[in-house]
C-alpha cells in the first residue's frame, strides 16, 4: 500500500464554511469535516459586507485543527462563491470588507450599462446572465461612487483568490472563479478590454489568469511562525464552489444534467462550448467556467436562503434551533398554506425574512 497523503481543503459557501481533511492511500479516498463555522454578513451604513477578518480567523482555527492530527499535509486549496472580491493596494493591503453580493448598491450602473450597450454586447463576451451582483456592476459602482477608494487599489482578488493570497502573498485569477465576473470573455478565456471599457476599469487592476491545479507557493513564513507549521504549498484548485461541487460529482455521461443545490440552487449540464445565444439570453442561463476549462450551461434558482434567512431570525429567540427541528416541524404542518414567489426582488437581502414573508 502506498504512503497516505493528506489534503486540506477550505469549502466557503455563501451562509457558512467548513475545513475537509482528504486522505488518500492510493485506493481510496477519505474525506473528514474537522471545523464548521457560520459565514454571516455584516450591515453596515446601509450596505451589506462580508465578514472577511472573522472568515479568516476560523480558517487559521481549520488549520490549527488539521495541523493537531499530526499528519503531513500535501497541499491546501480553497473554493468560494462567485463574484466578490477584495480590494488590496500597492502595499498588500487589504482596503476595505468585500461587500456581499446581496448588497443592492449596483443596480443603477446595471441599468445604465444596459441601456448604453444592450445586453447582447454583454453576454456575447461573457456568457454570464444578467444579475446585478455581477462583478462587472460591483466594480462599476466602486468606480462610480468611490473614485478615491479605486485610485488606492493596486489588484482586484476574487474570493478564493483572495484567501490565497492571505496564505501565500502571491496573487493570481483562477479559471472558474474569474469566469463568474461578466469580465472574463468565456471563448478565449482571458479578461475582456471592451467590457472593462465600459466601467473605466484599469485592466492593470486584474490579475492573470490561471488554470486549476496551479500551484501557487507555501504559507508565508509568518503565518508558518504563528501556527507552528512548515512550508505547507497551496494550489489554486477549482475556485468557485458550483464548478468544483460539479467536477466531482459522479455524471452518468456526458449528457447528463447535473443539481447543485445550497442557498442557490445551479441546474444545467456541461456543454463543448459556451452557449451565448439570444435565447440563452433571454432565458437567463449563464455560462461559467469549470475544471480543465470545461463549459457549464446553468440557471441560477433561489434555494435555502429563504429558510437560511428565517432561521437566522428564529434563533435570536431560541439560539439552538436546527434545520432538522425546523424540517420536523413543518411535517406537522396540515395545511400548505400560500404559494411564494421566493424570486420576487424582495426576498434578496431583505433586514427581516420572516416579517417579509
């Protein structure tokens, strides 16, 4: 039997995040989840944030964690939601919290780029549905509203991208995570001039981009100090987490269609090529890069952020509530009561679900 080798991976989804140990003994894989931790955004002035300083201190405990198994880790890699970003300037800082992508401060630049160019123009380039947490629109507020803040900032990093950088000090654009911006140009997989034009964005700001499966370096020499660790590398796997749920899961063929499903729900199938029609278009599919630069043809459907979002609400009086009692309790429930919309814009980042509902 060979040597085992163990693997240290980072899963943040959009409402909470967790540290998987896979060991491998060159027949089998084992995965272990030694931490779990809530992923809640910040409000703030009006604006919603992510809460990146905290997320960063529950990976450091995962490493911690993993370090105490007293195995030798081979690599670490981190996967995301799509879309945001951080800020960093000339000198490695980081400028500001990422805002959350239900933050609703973009939909005016969304409005206008449409109205000024059309959507064609857009999704000819990216293949990316329209929806106003675009990294484009995002990047076209920042632009617009905080002109002093952009001229600080040095490089743009997308999530994974960015918890990469924390552990490495070195910067790079993963394929899939880049490929959830609207400024990626999904056929020749490169940043789009024409589409960063449109903003005023400075294509210096962007970083190149990488395949999956690029090693990236080993922990800086301060975070080795802190955690009482070696040079452990870090690889830039599959960023974005829909594309790296979709590489691993076991598809019957090539045909096969394919659910990935958490506070969204992503349906769709692996295609050849991208599908940038004008039916697409119109019947909002989006076109996202995968592993090995493979092509995913989706729809983005809300899922459980309604119930995540009620939850959070529920457990201000009653801080022990599960998802299991919630599921329990409503096997209770006689009648289905009314039919929701869980589409309708006032269910994407509303201060109360529950009073919404």
């Amino acid at each position: 039997m060979k040597k085992e080798i163990h693997m240290l991976a980072f899963d943040f989804g959009a409402s909470s995040g967790r540290a998987i140990l896979g060991s491998f003994n060159g027949e089998r894989i084992r995965f272990e989840e030694i931490h779990r931790f809530v992923n809640e955004p910040v409000w703030v002035n009006d604006h919603f944030h992510w809460d990146i300083l905290r997320l960063w201190h529950e990976v450091k405990i995962g490493l911690r964690k993993a370090l105490a198994k007293g195995v030798e880790i081979s690599s670490i890699g981190v996967d995301t939601w799509g879309v945001d970003y951080g800020l960093v300037d000339n000198q490695g800082r980081l400028l500001a919290n990422p805002h959350h992508y239900r933050d609703q401060r973009t939909v005016p630049v969304m409005n206008a780029l449409i109205r000024q160019y059309g959507e064609d123009y857009f999704y000819e380039r990216s293949g990316v549905q329209f929806m106003s947490f675009n990294t484009l629109f995002q990047l076209g507020d920042d632009i617009r509203n905080q002109p002093e803040l952009m001229k600080l900032v040095n490089k743009i990093l997308l999530m994974p991208d960015l918890f990469n950088y924390l552990f490495t000090g070195e910067r790079a654009a993963e394929f899939s995570i880049a490929s959830t911006t609207g400024l990626m140009n999904i056929q020749t997989r490169s940043w789009d001039r024409k589409v960063m034009d449109t903003i005023g964005l400075d294509p210096e700001k962007l970083l190149p981009i990488i395949p999956a499966g690029t090693r990236l370096g080993v922990l800086t020499k301060s975070l080795q100090n802190e955690l009482g660790c070696g040079p452990i590398p870090v690889v830039a796997v599959t960023g974005h987490d829909t594309a790296a749920a979709i590489a691993a899961a076991p598809l019957a063929s090539p045909s096969a269609g394919f659910l990935s499903s958490g506070t969204w729900s992503l349906l769709g199938v692996k295609n050849p090529e991208p599908v940038v029609t004008i039916t697409a278009r119109k019947l909002d599919f989006t076109n996202e890069g995968g592993l090995d630069y493979a092509s995913l043809l989706f729809k983005n459907i809300n899922a459980l952020w309604l119930l995540q979002e009620c939850r959070r609400i529920w457990q201000l009086q009653d801080p022990g509530l599960t998802f299991a009692t919630i599921s329990e309790t409503a096997k209770g429930v006689k009648s289905p009561g009314p039919l929701v919309n869980m589409n309708d814009q006032r269910f994407f980042a509303p201060q109360n679900m529950v009073t919404e509902i």
